[in-house]
C-alpha cells in the first residue's frame, strides 16, 4: 500500500502516519510543499526512533507525483466531501490512499478532477472532521484488513 500527504502542515500528523507506515511496511509519499522540514524535532518525536526505517518518497509538487505514477495505478482520494464512502472501496495491493493537508484539505480542483475517486470516513457523530494521522490510520487498516495482508 501506499500513503500519499499533499501539502502535510503539521509534523506531529506526519510523524504518526510514518509510523504506522513503518507498522505495516507501507510506503509514503510526501508531495508539495511540507509544514515542517524532515530533519525536524517534532516529526523525530512523533515517528519516534522508527523514522529512519520508513520508506518514503518527498516529490516536490503534485505534477511530478502524477506523471510518474504507474498508468494502471489506483487513486483513493480521501475528503469530508466525499459522496462514497471508504466501506465501498474493494482495495487491491499497491493502491494509493491520499490525503490533503490537515487546514485546506486536498487542493481545489481535486474535487472536480477527481470526484469520482473520493471518499469519505464515516462520521456519524457530531463532528467535522477526523485528524489527518486518524484518517490515514482508518483507511490504511481497512485496505490491509481487506487484504488480509499484515
């Protein structure tokens, strides 16, 4: 599987997907323009001394993530906008889930470009959104139970 932040804002949030990624031997990517620099003290903290075992990728803007994508490479785009919900996604081996940042969320014209690839996390609770190192966490483990694949 495959973590994808664009424009991650907060190095806490990415520091706890690192590790789940590190967890489930998944790879991340962080795209655009980051919130915090890799070498700082908070992502070190949060990732724990797991950081240096992650696998990632840093890509500078969302063009270059996209052009180099494998052509058969399955999109989940993830968003409190979302019309389907992550329940209906049948996840395969190699797809990749992403995220926008934790303020602005994914950039605009994703919504339009990519409404047919977003989805949404379930909330029937009284709130607006889940933080960005929950959400990741929820969808990763819902592709891996799917799979089986831990």
């Amino acid at each position: 599987m495959n973590i994808v932040l664009i424009n991650p804002e907060i190095p806490f949030n990415t520091g706890n997907i690192g590790r789940t990624c590190v967890a489930t031997n998944t790879h991340l990517f962080l795209v655009g323009k980051l919130g915090f620099k890799i070498s700082d003290r908070e992502i070190r903290r949060s990732g724990l001394d797991y950081w240096p075992k992650l696998k990632y990728t840093l890509i500078p803007t969302c063009d270059e993530f996209f052009d180099n994508l494998p052509k058969d490479a399955r999109l989940f785009f993830f968003s409190t906008k979302g019309k389907k919900c992550l329940w209906d996604i049948k996840f395969e081996k190699d797809d990749y889930l992403i995220f926008g940042s934790e303020s602005c969320g994914l950039p605009r014209d994703f919504y339009t470009k990519y409404a047919d690839k977003l989805y949404t996390i379930p909330m029937p609770g009284d709130v607006r959104s889940l933080n960005l190192s929950t959400s990741a966490a929820i969808c990763l483990y819902e592709a891996l139970r799917q799979m089986r694949n831990l």
